[in-house]
C-alpha cells in the first residue's frame, strides 16, 4: 500500500496519514501495517446485478410499501415524530344569576351567588344548589326519632341508654316518647329536631337556576415547550366578551356557557337532574400539533354526566351533602339550620397532550422503518429464487454451495474457483 | 431483455410495461433502458452455503434468542406493542356516622357529619375532625399576650406601641398589663381572649370517629380509548352495597370503607393519629390492559399515610388548620368561635396508565427488534472465521482479498478469476 | 456431512445430535439430512476485502458519527434509556401572619388566619383575602336598584312587576322609589342594601399581607418506580426549618415563603396585584433522574402569574368571589354580611417526570440506532463506486453483472467463471 499516493486525505488526515507515514519508515512497519489492515481494510458483500425487470419492479415496490407506511401512517396520522408533554392547568369560574323562589313549603327568599354557590371560591369544581332539605333551629336537645322498625318502642324497656345505631340519628337515651299521636320511638340525643329527608321537592327549588351563566377562564401551560395559552383567545374582543354565549355551532369559543346548555349538550334535562342532582363535567380538550406549519392551538368543550343516572347498583343516587349555619342565640346557646343540598357539581376537567417535533422520536421511529427496509432484499430475494422465471440462471450464480466433503477445496459449483 | 415474454407482470404493471414497450420502438430506447437499468436492475448479495450443523446451529440460536426476547420480554412483560393513556376521574366522597362527646374540659356535644366535615361538597379530599382547641367568644379588643421570654414585661417601658411580634398574637399597644397573678405581659390588640393551643387534649375528642364509614364513589375516564368505568362494578347490585364493607380478602370491590380500617391498612393506629392530625391517601390504580383478551379492567385500592409521621426535621408535625365561626351579639358586635381543627384529611387519589394495541409502538418495537435480527449474520459470521473446525476453508471461499498492489486486476486467491 | 466429528456440539446439543445420528441411521436419512440442509444451512454473503485507506476510513468515520450520535444526544442528552413516570403528590400550606387595618371607610379590625384564609383547609390551593367590599346587616326586603340607564323610572309605569335584569340585582316589583334625593329608580326584591361594588379601595386593604408567610409540605411519589420524597429534605434540621426563608441564592430549600417574594419572583409588584386580586402559580418542578449515577432528586421552585395581568379582552379581570357570613337577630329574623373578597389565589402546582433505566426504551432506542449502522456499507459502497480512485477495479471485482441474454450461463464479467 503506498500511502504517499493517497493524495485524497485531506487535512483532517493528516494527522492520522502523518503518523503512519512516520511509522512505516520505521522498523515496526510490519506490525503497524497489519493493524492499519485490521482497522481500515473494507469489507464489503460482492454483488450481482440481475437485470429483471419483474424482480426489480418486486423489489422497489416493496420498498415503496415501507416508505408509503412510514409517511402516511406513521408520520401523518400518528404523529410519530413528535415529542408529547401533558398540560398543566388552572381554572377559575364565575357563576352569575338570582333567582327568587316562594313555594308553599318554605318562605319567600331571594337567592344570589353567595346564597347557592358553594364553595364560594370559583376554582375548577363548583356547586350550584338546586334543591335542598332545611332543617332550621336545631338545637343540642332530646327528641324522639324518626319512626322505623328499629325504633318504634312501646316502652322504656325497648330502649336500649347509650345505644346508637349506624342507621339512626343520635344516641338513646333509654326513653320511650310519643314521636306524634299514633308512634312512639325511642328518644335520642341529638341536634333536634330531627331533619326528615323523605320530604324532598318533587320540582327542583330552584328551577331558575338553568339561566345562570359561568364564566370559565383557563390558562394553561405545557411546561416542557414554554408553551402558554387561555381559553379567552386574542383575536376576541372585550365587548364580544360581554354579551356572548357559548353555542358549539355560532360562538364556539365564548367562554361563558349558560347551565342549562351544558347540561342539554351532556344529554340530560336540567330540570330533571336539579331535584336529586348530579355530576356534570366539563371537559376542555387541549390536545395541539404545536408545529409550526399546524393550525392554531384551540380548546375542544365536551360535556359529559360523571355520575350515573338510573344505575341499577346505587346507593345514594344524585348528588348531595349536608351542611349547617351556625347561630347563637341571645342567651348564647348554639344554634343551627342544617341544609342537605341537592343540587348539581360541575367539574372542569382539563386535559391534552401536544405534540412537537423533535429528534429523538424521529429518529426512534426513522430507525424502525429503516429496518423493515432491510427486510426488502429478504423479500426480492425469495421472489428471486423461487417466482421468477429464471430462477436457476439466478440462483446459481448468486448462490455457491460447499460440498458436503468439503475437506478439499472443492465446492460444487466450480473447480477451477478458488484454488490457492 | 425481453419485456413481452415478462408474462407476470399483470395488471398492475400494465401502464408501465406498455410505456416501456412503446419507448422501446421509439429512437430514444437507448436512453431508456439505461433508466430502466439504472431503476430496475436488482443487485443482491452473492451468498456461500455452508453446510455446517455449528455454524448453522449458532445462528438459529442466535435468532431464536432474538426472537424469545422479543416475544416474551417486550411483548408479554412490558407490553411495549401497546399504545398508553393516563387516567382522568372525579371523586365524590360521603361520610356517615355520629358521635358523642362528654369530656371534662368541654361540654357534652353530639357531633353529626355537618359538624365534623369541612369542607361538606365531599370531593376528592375530606377532612374528618378528630381533635380540637376551642376558643368561644373571641371578640376584637386588647387583651395581655400569653407569657413567653419576648412578651412578659415588667413596666410598660418593655412594650412598644404598634410592635407586631410575627411569634406573638397581636399589635401591641404600648401597655403592660397583668397576665396572671405572677406574671405581666405585654397588651396587644387582637381576637381575645387568645387561644392557647398548647392544651391539646391528650386523646382525641372524636375518638369515635374510628368507626365513621365513607363511601367512595369513583368514575374514571381514559380519553384516548374512549373507556368509561366506575368503581361500583355492574355485577354489584343495591342490597351488596346496603350492606358491605371493604374489606381486601372479602369485599375487595366494596366502595364503603370504615376509617378505622383505611388508617390500619396504611400501617397506622386510628387513636394516634386522631390526636395531631395527619394525612391519609387513599390511591385507587386504575392501570389497566383494554386489550380484549386481557381481564376485565378493576380498581385497585391501596393506603397510604403521606406525611411523616416521626420525622425528625419537621415543623407543624400533624394535620391541623384554623377556622372560625362568626356570630353577631344582640347589641351587633360581631364575636366568633375559633377552632383549630385537629385531624385527618384523606384524600382520594386516583391514578393509572391504560395500554391498548396499537400499530405504531408495535412497529417501532418490532422495527428494534429486527435491527437485532441484522445482527445475527455478525455473530454467526464471527463464529464461523474464528471457532469452527473448518474455519480456514470457509473463509477462503467466503472472502476474497484484492492484493495490496492491485493496480493489475489480480486478487490474492484466484488468478484465473476476474480477468478483464 | 460427517456429524460424528461435530466434536464441538456440546450437551446442549447432546439432544438434537443424538436424534440426528438415530435418525441418520434410520432408513429415511435422505428425508432428514435434507431437513438438516433447510434448517441448519448457513448461507452468508461472500464478501472482497478491499485494502483502501480512503474507503476504510469512510467506513469507520460514518461509523464514528452514528456512534457518537446514539452516545452523545439520545444518551446524554435526551436520556432515552430511560422509562418514565409522572409525578403524584399531595399538598399541605400553612400561612402565617397577622394585620390591623383602620382605614376611613372601615372600623379598625385585627385580622388573622382564620378571618383571611379561605378555604381554611390549607391543601394545593389558598386564597389570601386583601382587598374588600363589605356589605353588611342585608336582609332579604325590598329597596330600589342602583341607578344605570336601565333602571332609573319616572314612576311605577316604567318598572314592570316580577321583571328580572340579568345585569340588575333583584325581581322588580313594579314600584318607582327614591334612590336617592337627585335619582329615581325601580324597587327591586333582594337582599338589601344593595352591595355597591365600585367604591373598591384604591390601596389594598390588608397591605399587610405581603408579609405573611406560607409554609408548604409537599410529599410526591413516582408510583411506577416506588419512589417517594417530600420536598423538606432530609439533611435539613428542625432549628433551620424554624428561622429560614425561602431565597433562590441563599436558602433554594427552606419551603417557607414570604408571600412577597413570590409575587416579585413572578415578575409583578404585590400592592399592585393586591387591589384587584389575582391567581399565582408555585410552580414546583419534581423532574428526576432516577438512576443511581445521576445527582440527588431535589424540587425546583418557580413562580408565575397564571391570570392575565392587563389583557386587551377582559371581562372581570383580577381574581374576586362572593360569600356571606349569616346572622340570626334577636327576633329570628335572618341577617348576613356579604363580603366580596378581592385577593390572590395561590395554586401549588406539582409536576414532573422521572426517569429510570429500563431495558425496553434502551432496545428501543439501540435498535434504532443499529439500523442506522446498516446505513454505513451504504454510504461506504457508495463511496466505494464512485469517489474513489481504483473505483472501476473494486467494482469489476465487488459486482457481476448477468448479461441481458442471459439464458445462457455467460456472465458479462468472466466466462471461466460460474460454469456447471
């Protein structure tokens, strides 16, 4: 090998070409050479060139198959070549509307967003009270209980002091009083008198509440791109902001929604669901192509009943829970109005992955196509051998077999091949 | 070459078999079938077979590795062909159970689920008070600061007006006032009379609340599968539920749980922790495989305390925060009830990852997995020129090495070989 | 094939040899021995070793590159032999602090945790109250509306009996009343007085607050790699946890924060962004390397304002909510306070991913990078036929050509080649 004519290694050789130039002049040059063989020598597969157009056309239509699989699905429907982050979020709701109600059951009252909204605070899970059970004065005292099997006693001795069942609403006293003129239940010790929740409006309480409208701001973040956004979009304008109202085909990106709409898009009657209540949420999608040749980022509402309806395995059906206003009276004994209050959650639920290019997934999925494009000769070449018409010519020249006693150096195909 | 006796090329190859027949009439064919040549012609390798059971064996083995890992490894451990997506879900908690309090310090209470859990909406994280300090009858005035080395004072020389001491209780007003017999303290102006929280009863107030049960109702949502479930399984029916009880050997799938229970499976004692508080999850796994010949999809429960217990670097060991009922006198002068709120909060947290078949991750994992496959002629190959018996024959019938000065056409091995 | 010197098929072979000889034996060897050729035949590409310097060092160079590639960026940088998992963690906050206001408007009033946390829990999400409208002695009667276009009446002709203004504050009953001695409005149903929301004052009203502090306890788990830590490290001890304060350069681990210097780290001024409220992100970043060559997990604290500060298309900016304080009077008649509390709302938001070594990423990622090696014959072979010097030789002897007419068992290249 005569390394002064290869004159093609250019300056980042030099150092490499130097240093064997050098050592070639000395005496090691025997040792040196062969690790330069070693280390340089090219191995490469000796080929033959098969001039068929049929197996020619089977193999680049193949390769066609995995080049087409890896742009149409892979890149354009997957997105493979993308790196995900999932979306970090906040959410703040706004509930407006009054309502005044005057049933025959309670007084007439007037009713603001201080009144029905609890918690009060307005973040991504708010309560619009519906319908509700009141309990007013109760006070730490005795009272009969409520008439049930377990309880209805004809005297003192059916009482059990100091017994509380799970079921019940206080401890025994040991007492058999006269619950009214016809029952006589154990007396307990509790927060009497006793809240009766059997008597629930059939018609919700407050069926305005359907008109109430919330506003929802959302900003969200995906952290791993620095990539910010609110569902309030730039191009919207204040005075659009004031009056619009969220309708999936005229005003899709307003972000005040109107209850009774969410609940009708969720496929449920408002009414219907304020008596007993529910679980309704309020989904924002922010799955984004964050490319930059993708459309916008926009949010997706979606509105979806979380709870179940008429499951056939419920307990406690509808949504509810009890709470108390604490008052003092004059002369200082605690008192309080028990609320159980129907009425129904809405959750906003926000979620989303986007998607940006990046090197690695792109790469990931370049290297598995690639390798299905190895598998390409492995199909053209079984086409090769055992479909095309010339399949003898073609194997025996691409293919040499070694006899069986190949102790000499004979192989089958020729003899006067490789003799050294 | 000639293209009409190419009999298989059928339809699919009509249009270009017939544009290369009518270009192989024109003038231009030359041209043309230079193109077709350079697009058509199909160069493989040229192989030896070697008919060594070792060798032969070596490399079956070797594949057969290749293909165990990826069947059993990636395929049935990690399930690396499926697609994932991360749980979302709502939570509605509801606690029942009463109990009654009747010890020295405070007056005989009965305590219901509305005295006990703040906030009442019963989402994702409950609070069940356990242990409190009371403080009644607090009112804005001035009262003397509760003695400690920077508020006792012996004149009012030692007390600044206006110095707020952020260890202290109020603004003091320049005064010094008698705390106790013995002692002098500081005025300062603030809710009093002050509370004085190092009187923390030592056993919990609600020590009862052990047996208070919750019954979780959990539905949860894979967005990307569109998978709806709730941890109320459908084969559950209302009477089961009536009654049951989680319990891991024998309600497993039981949405009630005793508090009692939750605490010890979290390795806890109920008593210790009602008495300073703590924080208790309760994570529900959803990780499922919706593949169809996978089992059904159910959730796992698991507890888990989440604060430190005895650590030693911790400021505000337990769980306990401040609130205040407020009350107005006959007269209008507002006065409230300070409690501090001793307890355990549990919160509900759901979590869980979904795998689905999907053709892309089976692609790119299939796709590593040849890469492999390629790898396998290199062991063989390897094996072949330096282990195997005949490894001498075998590599001179494999490899041809071209001379170093082979600026003759001669090669090292076959001189009646590639003469030009 | 002379199996019985297969010296070398050890006991692992013992079972399949054995079978061979036994079958061998047999009768239907033929059969067998031409299975044995089908399966265990090894066919391998006959390969020329061509001793060029330039071709050699291409070979290696592009070698080089995709090693250095697969090290240097999926390794290094974008770790990905790692498996993730993404964070769950639970919150505790615990703000401290207390302020004294007497302004013209309002009575002088100590407030502390209880008067301005609300929720009071202290879980991810607290709200410092410090800007206020109070309302207080409403009751639910009749009192004319405030005066704007729509609702100032000449006499009870203009006021329609049961009509209700969304953007009113009650149902109007039909009268025309003195608001006041210039202005006449219509008499609305509500909780009067009326709450006049515009006199917000201009300077906060717990200015205070800035000084407050917050301490937060934030326990995180990666459930995938049954990983948990808190963000209290361990090294850090009980005496530093009293006095310290979170600082970026001098304290990056105290988890107590003074509220100011969370606003001023978000980039805004706290007396500003405390008139009109506002929603601030604490940011705690958990991302990790697992691996046990990789440095400690530690949280990364940051801030960021979340609302939008001086946005073109507002509506309700700021962060405000509305909630009552109710009274009993004397008479039983029902009485609130209804507060609209202006303040900042601060949501501590806890993320992350970690990562681990995992064997499927790495063969994932591996497997890619392989077939990005099977590139490098190509690129080589490439260079091989066309760049370089002696590339007609190479290529005369690396590739036969059958000729077009090859019916016949001529090869283009040599005739004593390849005859039968």
């Amino acid at each position: 090998m005569n390394l002064n004519k290869d004159g093609f290694v250019k300056s980042s050789l030099f150092l490499i070409s130097s240093l064997v130039r050098g050592v070639a002049m000395s005496k090691s040059a025997g040792c040196c050479k062969r690790f330069l063989h070693y280390a340089f020598d090219y191995e490469t597969p000796k080929t033959l060139v098969i001039p068929s157009l049929g197996v020619g056309f089977v193999f680049r239509f193949t390769q066609f198959l995995v080049v087409m699989y890896v742009v149409g699905y892979v890149c354009v429907v997957q997105k493979a070549y993308q790196d995900t982050d999932t979306v970090i979020s906040t959410v703040t709701t706004k509930v407006k509307g009054f309502a005044f109600t005057n049933t025959s059951d309670t007084e007439p009252r007037f009713w603001d967003v201080a009144d029905y909204i609890i918690p009060p605070q307005g973040d991504h899970s708010f309560f619009v009270l519906t319908n509700m059970v009141v309990t007013p004065k109760q006070v730490q005292s005795r009272c009969p209980e409520l008439p049930s099997p377990s309880t209805i006693c004809v005297d003192d001795c059916n009482c059990v002091e100091g017994h509380s069942d799970p079921r019940g609403n206080g401890i025994q006293t040991g007492l058999c009083e006269n619950y009214s003129t016809t029952a006589r239940t154990c007396e307990v010790l509790s927060w009497c008198p006793l809240e009766i929740d059997t008597k629930l409006p059939e018609h919700a309480l407050l069926a305005a509440a359907e008109n109430f409208t919330v506003l929802i701001k959302n900003s969200i973040t995906y952290p791993k791109f620095n990539f910010h956004r609110r569902n309030i979009l730039p191009h919207v304008n204040s005075s659009y902001l004031k009056r619009c109202e969220f309708s999936r085909l005229t005003d899709p990106h307003c972000p005040i929604f109107r209850l009774k709409d969410i609940v009708s898009e969720a496929g449920e009657d408002f009414q219907d669901m304020a008596v007993k209540g529910g679980i309704l949420g309020i989904l924002i999608d922010w799955s984004c192509d964050l490319d930059w040749w993708a459309g916008e980022c926009l949010p997706k509402y979606s509105f979806r009943r979380l709870d179940n309806k008429h499951p056939v395995n419920n307990v406690a059906p509808g949504y509810n829970f009890r709470f108390a206003k604490y008052y003092k009276t004059a002369d200082g004994e605690e008192t309080r109005t028990l609320i159980k209050a129907y009425g129904i959650r809405f959750d906003v639920i926000v979620f989303g992955t986007a998607g940006r290019f990046s090197i690695v997934p792109t790469i990931v999925n370049l290297g598995a196509a690639l390798s299905f494009l190895s598998l390409v000769p492995v199909v053209a070449d079984w086409f090769l051998v055992t479909c095309s018409r010339k399949r003898d010519l073609y194997s025996r020249h691409k293919t040499t077999h070694l006899t069986e006693d190949a102790d000499s150096a004979s192989v089958s195909m020729g003899t006067t091949y490789g003799t050294q």
